[in-house]
C-alpha cells in the first residue's frame, strides 16, 4: 500500500521552500480513496491532537480544552506533495501498558494498524510527562515523528525547549509547532512526508534497562513470537507484553489477532459519526 | 492458516507463562520505572527553566478562584445562570421573527399552492398542517434558544472552564462510590447523552462506566433544554415582575440541571450499593491551561455542529410525528379520533401524576427525540379543547405569535403551575430516548443493563411526580 506511488510533481529547488508547503497541503477531509500512506496522530490528552488533525484534514472534528474529549478515532484525509494520506486521530493516552477502552484503542491501532508514521503530539509545558508516551510509543515503531505542541504556553510560562536535541536525543524529527494558530504545520508535513516516504531514517532511541540475563531471556522469547507470527513488526515488544502478563496481549496471540495485522476494525469505527459531528459535548 | 500455528501459540504463551515465573517479579516495575527515569532525564536535557519563578501566574490564579472550597460551587452556579438569562432574554425576538416568517407568512403560502394542486385533501393536510407545520414549529422554538446557547457554552468549553467543573464535582462522585471521571461524561452528556454514554469510555474500571452509563440520563440534554426553558419562561417567569421574570426563569432552569446532578449521585450512591458493588478507582485529573477563546471558530463550529445538528435531528424526527399525529387527530373511531381514544385512556394516570393524558401520550410519541415532545403537547392540547380560533382544524398546527399564545393554549388545557412542575421534573427524570439507549446497548453489549438503563429513570419519574403531586395537593387543601 505504500511502496510505489509518491509521485513527486514538484521541482527538487520547491520542496525546502517554506512558502511552497502551504500551497502543496490539499485537505481532502473524509474524502480517503486510494491512500498511499496511513499517519496515527498519538498523544497525551489534551495536548492538541484533534487541533492538529483538524488543520491538516480540513475536517471540524470538535475541539474542546479538556482531556478525554477523543474517545473514539476519527479519520480523514489529506494530500501533500503528490502522495494521499490517511489520518487516525487516536484518542489521548498517558500510556500504552493501560486498560481503558480509550486507550486500547490507541495502542491497538499503533500495535496492529501499522501506521507509516504515528505523530506522537507532546504538549511543550509539560514535557516529561509526555515524554513517557513518547518513549513507549518508540518501543513499538520507528516511524515517528514528535509534533512539540503548545509552543505558545511553554513560552507563555517561560520554558524553553530545545527541539533540535530532543530530535537528537530520541533520533526521530521533533518540530515545534503552534497548532491553534497554524504554526509549524508546514515544517511537520514535511517531516511526516520524510519520514513515510523513507526518505529520513529514524534511529529511534531504546531504553536499556534490563539485566544481560533478562535481555537473554527476552530476545530468546522474542524468537519464538516471531517464529508464530512471522510479519510482526515488534516481536521484542510483544515478548516483553507477555512476560509482563498483559491479558489483551495474550489473548490477541491466543487469538491469532496478532496474526491479522493492519486489518484493525474496532467498533469505535461505527460510533464515529455521532462524535465527528461534534455533538460530542 | 491459524489452525496450523494455534497450538505452536499455546506453546509459546506457556513458555512464556513459565518464564514470568522465573523472571524477578518486579519486571512491570522496572519497566515503568525505566521509562520515568529515562522520560525525566531526557526533558531535564532539553528544557531551560526561568532562573526566577514567574512573577505573576495568571492560571494559577484563576484556578484558586474558581476551583476554591468556598467560591467554586457559586462561580458555577453565577455562570450557568448566566448563560441561561442571557439565552431565554435573548430568545424570545428572533423566536416570533422567525415564528412570524415560517408559520404566518409561509404556512398560507403553502396552504394556498396545495389548494390548487392535484393532491388530495387528506393528504394536503397531512403534508402542510401535519408536517409542515410540526417542523416550522420545531425550528422557530429551538433554533432562537440553541443559536445563543450552544456558542456560549462552547465558549466557556474553549476558554477551558470545563474541567474545573469536573475538579469541583469529583470528590463528591467519589464519595458517591463512582469514578470521578464521570463528571467529565455529564459534562457531554449536557449536550447529549449519546455522546455522554460513548465518553464513559474514559472511564476504566467497568463497574463505575456503567454506572456513568445508567446515570448520564439525569444530565439534561439539548432535547430537554427548550422544554424547560420554555416552561420555566411561561409557567415561573409570569408569577414574577417583569424585570424578574428572565432571571428567575433562568434560575428555575438552573435549579433543573442541578436537581440532575443531584439525582446522578444519589442513584450513584443506590447502585454503587446494591447491583454495582465495588472499589472506587483512583485517577488524577489535569486541569489544562487556560487559553483565550477563539470567539469567531467557536460561534462557527457550534452554530454548525451543534445547533444545525440538532435542529436537523429534531426536525427530520418532527416530520413523520408530525404526519403520525395529523393522522391520530384525523382518523375515528367511533365519535372519537384515534388521539383522543388514547388521550382519554391515559388522563387518569397522567393526573395523577400531576401531568395529564396529553403529555404522557407526547412522550410516547417523542421516544426517538425529546425535541418533539413540546409541539406534539400544544397540538394535541388545541385538538383536545376544540380550540379552533387558534388552529384551524383538528390536528393543525396552529400560529402562535407570542409566548402569551402558548401560555393560554396550555391553561386552556387544564394546565396548572403543578402540572408544569412536574412536566419539568418528568422532562428531566424519564427514559433516554431511543438513540441513547441504542448507544448505551452498543457500548455494554447487554439488553440486561440497556433495560434497566430506560426503566430506572422511568420509575424514579412517576414516583418523584407522584410524590410532588400529592403533596401540592395537600398543601393546597390545607391552606
């Protein structure tokens, strides 16, 4: 689904062109025929994820200054430099390891949808929190990029926040952006354009926390997840899911879910008009 | 495929079962662990901090006002007071504008241009005086109320006042025995109890969301915003002096929605003690910051999400009711239409409930949509008095220029200040319409709790109007 088609339309010189990206962006709201790639928008909640989703896609998916307002996930699409995307906005999580139904539908997606990249919002004010979503989000899949949101209160309350060595230090692109008002959005597609066409290779940092005989034990299980379900993207992860005991987890490997990836339907799918339609109040 | 590697799945997940016993037992600690300190570690890294603290935090202080134990609970009040006031003051000139413009001017246009067309009488009728006329009445009434009401509301959402709502109620949810989230879901289910059942979501443990679920019913909706401003305005407003009436009537509607939040916690208290026995949950809730309402987006976003959704759904549910009482009032049997066999049979429970035989029959025929339940009483009301220099005919519609109109069509119909009472009260506590408890069945999966969901307010309805009834008229003996 997303190998072949970037069909690039514009001159080489264009692209790094700041002007040329607000012109490049066509909003295609729910309009998501033939995608060529799939992007999660993940994220602690309220930390603007919706706002994001509703300046690229064009759609007015309600916003609402509280957290927990996204408890389904709601799609549109977007086209920028000649390839169609796909957009999730997933509902806000402070983690993947939780059990509420609003957050297994998040890491469900991130798990077994196989977004090509999954922008993980962070709100800049309160960075460290969020960084513990970034970091397990990085456990899971490589292809992301940080949107560093909220910009304006961080300035607001005096922060400063070094983008470019948070991108170093986690090895993916981190762009600062002030969703509300539509700055940084440009720099962001771009990132997310880099980033699903392959074009930047992300070296997305790991924890290393475990004892060398636990790491043995690990990798020797991951083996063994992999042997059952060969195209899983993440077989680390998951060996540390079930060595953890996570239920879901076991039971989507009892299940055979694990198997059927990317064909993610939840039944939040069907809800979702009644919320896109924003009586969501 | 599977068939093959399901047993290779088993054996891995034993392996794994055994590895767990192996392991140290802290692994999940030591996750969590590692991503705190490593999550810490990177943020002190990237983020500088002003040497000074700031001078003057302005969230912070507005925060100590608003979510403070002594001044919290009355800035909310003052609020939504306000909101209310400035709704039903508001309400009333583009009302009769549009009252003026769809049922005086465009209704015998209508009539006129039927008249001389190929159709039937019958259904001539059916189409302008029942249909027709049931949507031009819907639009007029709740569209004034809701174009002022929902951009404010929204405005306060935007602004970020919402969750400090929240902050203040959750400890009594809390000692309640439910989750404090749920605060957050009757925040939505304000605006409506669909969205309120599906926000529960937010809530984890299963036990506290279907509490939420079953309670979010008490949270007034937008279907029952116009009915008890409307009432409040006629039936409260009029006792009062003139310059009063919008304030107390605002106050009245208040006293509904916090009678609400009320009956949430004590049915939280009820089911928390018997069917839905357990712990309570531990959360934290943020407060986000506050930010500088964007007034043009807003009113955009709610004049087009909210308010034309709504009025959509009222109407595209006031079309065939309206068709289905044109008809009720139309077709006889006996001597009687098929509405007034079904008025009569109901009355004697209605009175005494308080209500009457009218408004029980709007609720039957409103279970899709609270929206309706008005128009259908002041048509069924004129059909039953015979009150024909206001409509014309039976099962019409019928013009009503002012306020004053509907105040007299209701007394005309036996309607006392007690049956308005208690037409609030029973507006507030009965069941969810249908597309709540359609949501509310999808997301428990059980008809057992979806049941329960429609007959517990049920029951707490008749018997809170009961009890209201009963002892009015106790005290109007006695004195």
């Amino acid at each position: 689904m997303n190998e072949h088609k970037p069909i690039e339309t514009i001159q080489p010189g264009c692209e790094s062109c700041p002007a040329h990206h607000a012109a490049n962006l066509l909003k295609l709201g729910v309009d998501m025929q033939d995608w060529d790639y799939v992007v999660a928008l993940a994220g602690n909640p309220n930390t603007g994820k919706s706002t994001v989703f509703n300046a690229l896609t064009g759609l007015r998916q309600h916003t609402g200054n509280w957290p927990g307002k996204t408890v389904a996930r709601a799609e549109g699409g977007m086209e920028y430099a000649g390839s169609r995307y796909k957009l999730v906005d997933l509902p806000g999580t402070y983690s993947l390891l939780s059990t509420s139904v609003d957050e297994e539908i998040a890491r469900d997606f991130i798990l077994f949808g196989q977004p090509d990249v999954t922008i993980v919002v962070v709100d800049a004010t309160r960075l460290e929190r969020n960084l513990n979503l970034v970091l397990q989000v990085l456990e899971i899949t490589d292809r992301v990029v940080i949107c560093l949101n909220l910009m304006d209160e961080a300035k607001r309350h005096g922060l400063t926040v070094d983008d470019r060595r948070l991108a170093r230090d986690l090895g993916v692109p981190v762009v600062p952006t002030v969703a509300r008002y539509g700055k940084g959005l440009d720099a962001l597609l771009q990132s997310i354009h880099d980033v699903a066409a392959g074009k930047l290779r992300t070296k997305p940092y790991r924890i290393q926390q475990f004892s060398k005989e636990l790491e043995g034990t690990i990798s020797d299980l991951s083996k063994k997840v992999r042997a059952v379900f060969p195209n899983l993207p993440n077989p680390r992860w998951v060996a540390i899911r079930l060595l953890d005991g996570d239920e879901r987890i076991i039971e989507a490997f009892e299940k055979g879910d694990l198997g059927e990836l990317s064909q993610n339907t939840t039944e939040s799918v069907e809800l979702q008009p009644q919320l896109s339609r924003g009586h969501a109040k | 495929m599977n068939e093959q590697k399901r047993p290779n799945a088993e054996q891995v997940l034993a392996h794994a079962r055994d590895l767990r016993w192996k392991i140290s037992s802290n692994l999940h600690e030591r996750l969590l662990e590692g991503i705190y300190t490593e999550a810490s570690r990177l943020a002190e890294r990237a983020v500088s901090r002003p040497d000074s603290p700031p001078r003057f935090d302005l969230d912070r202080a507005i925060d100590r006002l608003v979510t403070s134990r002594i001044w919290g609970f009355p800035i909310m009040l003052l609020l939504f007071t306000l909101i209310f006031w400035i709704t039903i003051s508001g309400a009333n000139i583009p009302s009769g504008w549009i009252a003026h413009l769809l049922l005086d001017k465009l209704h015998p246009l209508l009539k006129g241009l039927a008249a001389n067309s190929i159709l039937p009488v019958w259904l001539q009728g059916l189409l302008v005086d029942g249909m027709y006329l049931s949507t031009a009445w819907v639009v007029s009434v709740m569209l004034p109320p809701m174009a002022i009401f929902f951009p404010l509301f929204t405005l306060l959402e935007d602004f970020g006042y919402l969750p400090r709502v929240a902050f203040n109620l959750d400890q009594i949810f809390k000692r309640t025995g439910a989750h404090g989230r749920q605060a957050l879901s009757m925040m939505m289910g304000f605006g409506c109890n669909a969205a309120g059942v599906i926000a529960t979501r937010i809530i984890d443990s299963p036990r506290e969301r279907l509490i939420a679920i079953i309670t979010n019913n008490f949270a007034l909706c937008n279907g029952r915003w116009p009915t008890q401003i409307l009432l409040a305005t006629l039936f409260v407003g009029t006792l009062v002096p003139a310059q009063l009436a919008g304030l107390i009537s605002a106050l009245t509607v208040v006293g509904v929605a916090l009678l609400g939040i009320l009956l949430t916690f004590l049915v939280n208290w009820f089911l928390s003690r018997t069917w839905l026995k357990g712990e309570v949950s531990t959360f934290s809730l943020e407060l986000p910051p506050y930010r500088p309402p964007r007034i043009l987006q807003t009113i955009y976003t709610s004049v087009i999400d909210r308010t034309i959704f709504v009025l959509w759904r009222a109407v595209v549910f006031a079309l065939p009711a309206g068709a289905l009482i044109w008809l009720s009032a139309n077709i006889h049997i006996g001597d009687l239409s098929v509405a007034e066999h079904l008025i009569n049979i109901l009355n004697p429970i209605g009175l005494f409930l308080g209500l009457n035989g009218v408004i029980l029959v709007a609720y039957i025929v409103a279970i899709p949509a609270n929206e309706i339940v008005i128009p259908t009483i002041l048509m069924l009301t004129v059909l039953l008095t015979g009150m024909n220099s206001v409509g014309s005919g039976a099962g019409v519609m019928f013009q009503l220029e002012s306020n004053q109109a509907t105040l007299g069509v209701l007394q005309a119909g036996g309607w006392t200040l007690l049956t308005a009472v208690n037409m609030m009260l029973f507006s507030l506590i009965h069941n969810p319409c249908s597309t709540t408890l359609f949501t509310i069945f999808k997301e428990t999966g059980s008809k057992k709790w979806t049941v329960l969901s429609a007959l517990l307010p049920l029951t707490l309805g008749f018997i809170v109007t009961f009890l209201v009834a009963h002892v009015w008229r106790l005290i109007a003996a006695i004195s």
